[in-house]
C-alpha cells in the first residue's frame, strides 16, 4: 500500500524527507534559499491540517520567526507563542 504524505503527517510516521533540504540537510545554497524567503517574507500562512501535526513538534518558539496565520473555518483563541527573532515596529 502506497501512503501519501498527508496520510504519513496525520500519524506521526513522516521521516521528514519533504523537508530535509531546508531543515537538517542543507547545503550553503539552500542555506541562502532559506534566509532570503525569511528575510522577505513578513508572515506565514498555513492551513489547520499543518498546524495541527506541527504545533506541538514545533515548540516554543515556532520555527518560522514571524507572525503565522492559520487559515481554518473553525473559531478559536489566539496561541501566543514566543518571538522566535527580535521584532521591530
């Protein structure tokens, strides 16, 4: 049985290949790809399905460094979470 990769996040059982260029096996490239999308991006959005497998993995502080947004029909109360980098106004 092939498992797709929504199947694999929903039960805990993704090694992470996805994203292991930008995470644990990056080279000095990717490592620029990476700063320059944090560097110009000033929010994040994801949809539930993403927060919810990520939010307790990710910890406090998220690993974004910018406000998230979580796109949901559902109704809920802030999660306020730790600046992950020094923020300016």
């Amino acid at each position: 049985m092939i498992r797709t990769y929504r199947d694999r996040a929903e039960t805990g059982d993704d090694p992470g290949r996805l994203h292991e260029w930008m995470f644990s096996e990056k080279t000095a490239t990717d490592a620029e790809i990476v700063d320059e999308i944090y560097a110009t991006t000033g929010a994040v959005l994801i949809g539930k399905r993403m927060f919810d497998v990520g939010v307790e993995p990710w910890g406090d502080p998220p690993p974004f460094g910018m406000p998230v947004f979580v796109v949901t029909h559902e109704s809920r109360e802030p999660l306020p979470r730790q600046a992950a980098r020094p923020t300016t106004s």
